[in-house]
C-alpha cells in the first residue's frame, strides 16, 4: 500500500525518545516502528460523554491554520491541520482538559483515562483509506460512525463521498473542538468554494479573510450554506465509550450506523467491553465495522489476536480479515458485522 503526504510545510519528524523509552511520537511513520508507551492515571475518573455543536462562526477555527494534505489514488485530498505546527501553537490553544500541556510534559502519546491520543493521524488509518480506495466504496446515502476519530479522516472521507450523516466521536473535548471540527470544516469549505469558481477572493486555506477582514457576501453566503449542511449530516461527541452508548442509546430515534470506521483502538484490552458494547449497540443490522490495527501495541498490551478472542467469546460478530501488512510491526484490516447477518 502506497500513499503521497502534501505537505503545506515541511514536516518535522523528531523522535524524541528518551532513554526509559517514554516517547512521544512524531511523523506519520514514527508510529508504526516504536512501542506505543502508557502513562496510566488510574485515579482519573473516565470523561462523561457530551455533543459539542459547532461555533457560531466555525471559519474562525481556521485563522491561520497550517494544513497538510493527504492524496489516495482516486480518493479526494484530504486536508488536516498540521501535526507539527498544531503541537507547536499548542500553547495558544483553548484546552479545558489541559491534555496538550500534559502530554508535552509527560512526552506521552497517551494518558491513559485522560489522554487517548487522538491529537495525530495514526498510521493504521491510511492503510484503512487505501482499502476504502481498493474497494471503491461510495458511502452514498449511509450513516457513518467514526469512533475514536482523532483527525477525524475517514469520517471527512464518508462525508465528501456522499454519506447522509456523519458523526465523530473521541474520548477528548479538546481533540473534538481543536481538531476535529476544523479539519471537517477545512475540508467542506473546500468543496463549497470549488463550487463557486466566479468567487476568487481569499481562496486558500489559512487566507479566509479578505483584507478588511469580513468575507464577501458571496463567500458569506456559500459559507452559511456549507455551516448548515454541516450541522444537517454531522455530530461531534467527545467521552469515554460507556457514557457515549448511554448518551446515544437514550435518543429517539436511538442512532444506528450502516458503517463504523475505527482504527488503532484496540491498544487496551480494559477497554474491549466498552468498545464491543458501542458496537453492539450502534451497528445497524446488515451494517460494517471497519477496524484497522496493528498486531501488537507493545507497552500497552492490547492488539489483534486479544480482540479476535473477546469478540469470539461474546458471540455477536463474525470477524474477517480484510488486509494483512507484512512489514515491519503488523498492520491489519477486518471487518465486523453481525453473526446472523453473514
Ligand atoms: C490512538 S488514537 C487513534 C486516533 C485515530 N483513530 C487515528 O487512527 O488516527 C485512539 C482513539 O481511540 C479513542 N479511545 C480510546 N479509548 C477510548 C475510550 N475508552 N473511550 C472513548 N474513546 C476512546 C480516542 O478517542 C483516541 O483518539
């Protein structure tokens, strides 16, 4: 599997590890090659599940934004703030949950109970768009989950490929608010201005404005279009899995999803029931559960062949693999769907 990185600014890849081992990991590739370490805090009491709505004015998010693109074959570019200059301008950030300052500190990918590590793209998620590219799904007409979203790329996908609806989810607020919605933003203000071709002004990521500061009313109105259909097909949720089932299975009609999309969460085998529940209780009948992982999250513990034996012992899915990665640490893709759907 091949993919090309377009990157707005050169990328930094710093492997900072130190002599314990208690790296935070850098660069797209950094993630696949080293353990992945956890920090766990045990005493904090797991993040209640909330639906965070989009800002009045969801452009501010992207002032100024350094953004990367990623190119797949025939799929779409997809755009994502960038990792380095994101970590970097971390101090400017609004972060209720204080993680970009505790994950600097502590030089951790993850905390565990505070931080998941949603702040990167991981590697596992461009495996899973390669095999969406392969497979040619379209999305068209689906209600997609992605769970545990971080950046939020494969629902962004689902999305410029015609899903109906779109919700994201991940254990951290601030990766939601900081993260997330810019980059869902980023990539539907893309869409709408190819749109409007006759409209030049201000076109560019980062360079949203025009001088004065206020868009023209051409671009004003193009952009409460794409805010509308934003809120029309997305919802952003931020919590641990056991309160979010709770908080979705609670609504009427109670939301079913045709696909889940989630990788690289499987590291932490505490976390399985939570994770199987979610799954449960939100797949549609006759809907797909994409998951791509690695074999083995060292330092962590969790990983495929755990996972394969708790989802046989429950009973509910079947599970088949979809793509096994050779190289290196092992990568995979399975699909789940429900025993009796097979
Ligand atoms: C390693 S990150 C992967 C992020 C993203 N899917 C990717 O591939 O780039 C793991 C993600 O799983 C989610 N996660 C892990 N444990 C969770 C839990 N107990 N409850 C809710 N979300 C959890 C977090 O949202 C976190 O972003």
């Amino acid at each position: 599997m091949s993919f090309c990185f377009n990157f707005d600014v050169p990328a930094l890849t710093t492997n900072l590890d130190d002599a314990g081992g208690n790296g935070l990991q850098k660069g797209k590739k950094d993630n696949a090659a080293k353990p992945m370490e956890e920090n766990t805090n045990l005493a904090e009491p797991v993040k209640e599940a909330k639906e965070h709505l989009l800002p009045s004015d969801p452009q501010l998010l992207l002032m100024d934004a350094v953004t990367e693109t990623v190119t797949i074959g025939t799929l779409p570019p997809l755009h994502f703030l960038n990792e380095t200059v994101f970590e970097k301008t971390a101090c400017e950030r609004e972060d209720g949950e204080k993680i970009l300052s505790r994950t600097a500190e502590q030089r951790s990918d993850l905390i565990s109970g505070v931080y998941e590590g949603g702040l990167k793209v991981w590697e596992c998620t461009y495996d899973l768009l390669e095999l969406i590219e392969k497979d040619g799904e379209t999305f068209g007409g689906k209600a997609v989950l992605d769970l545990g979203c971080g950046a939020g790329l494969l629902g962004i996908l689902a999305l410029r490929r015609g899903a109906r609806q779109v919700h994201f989810q991940d254990y951290n607020s601030t990766v939601i608010e900081q993260l997330t919605v810019p980059n869902v933003i980023l990539n539907c203000q893309e869409e709408d201005e190819g749109e409007s071709e006759d409209d030049e002004e201000g076109k560019g990521k980062g360079k949203i404005q025009a001088e004065d500061g206020i868009p023209p009313p051409k671009k004003r109105a193009v952009r409460d279009q794409s805010k509308h259909l934003l809120q029309a097909k997305c919802r952003f949720f931020s919590g641990d899995w056991s309160t979010f089932i709770a908080l979705v299975t609670n609504e009427l009609p109670q939301p079913k999803y045709d696909i889940i999309f989630t990788s690289e969460t499987i590291y932490n085998t505490a976390y399985y029931p939570s994770l199987h529940e979610t799954l449960h209780k939100l797949l549609a009948p006759g809907g797909l559960v994409y998951l791509a992982t690695k074999s083995h999250y060292f330092g962590v513990g969790g990983g495929l062949h755990l996972f394969e034996t708790f989802v046989e012992q429950r009973g509910i899915f079947s599970l088949d693999h979809l793509w096994d990665g050779e190289e290196g640490l092992q990568r995979h893709v399975v699909v789940l769907r429900f025993k009796m759907a097979k």
